[in-house]
C-alpha cells in the first residue's frame, strides 16, 4: 500500500502510455527507439512530443545502464 511505482521506458506508446493508464510515474529514455525524434531537440520541446503521442512523463533521461 505504501509503495512508489516508476516504471522506466523508452517507446512513448506502449512503456509511457501504460504507466500514464497505470497512474505510475514515469522516466523516458530519449535515447531509445525515439532517439531520432529527440535528438538535436531542447529539452523544453521534449513535451510537445509526449504530447504528439497522448502521453506524459515525469522524468527524462538520456540513457539506461545498470
């Protein structure tokens, strides 16, 4: 009951929109399968892309590494 969820992604249709219908925060990955959309891109126009898609996020980051 107590737990934080954050589900971390990098395809704005499946791992983002689901964690927006889960009601889970979210970090999106810009360096993945969208990289081509986000390169070369300010970060205060990472939003107008989520939004393009019907999706929003908390957090960015570039990439993923563990």
């Amino acid at each position: 009951k107590n737990e934080n969820i954050l589900a971390i992604g990098d395809n704005i249709r499946t791992d983002i929109k689901g964690a927006n219908n889960m009601k889970f925060d979210s970090l999106f990955i810009t360096e993945g399968i969208h990289k081509k959309e986000f390169s070369n891109l300010p970060i205060e126009d990472y939003d107008k892309i989520l939004k393009k898609y019907g999706a929003k996020t908390n957090y960015y980051q570039e990439r993923l590494s563990w």
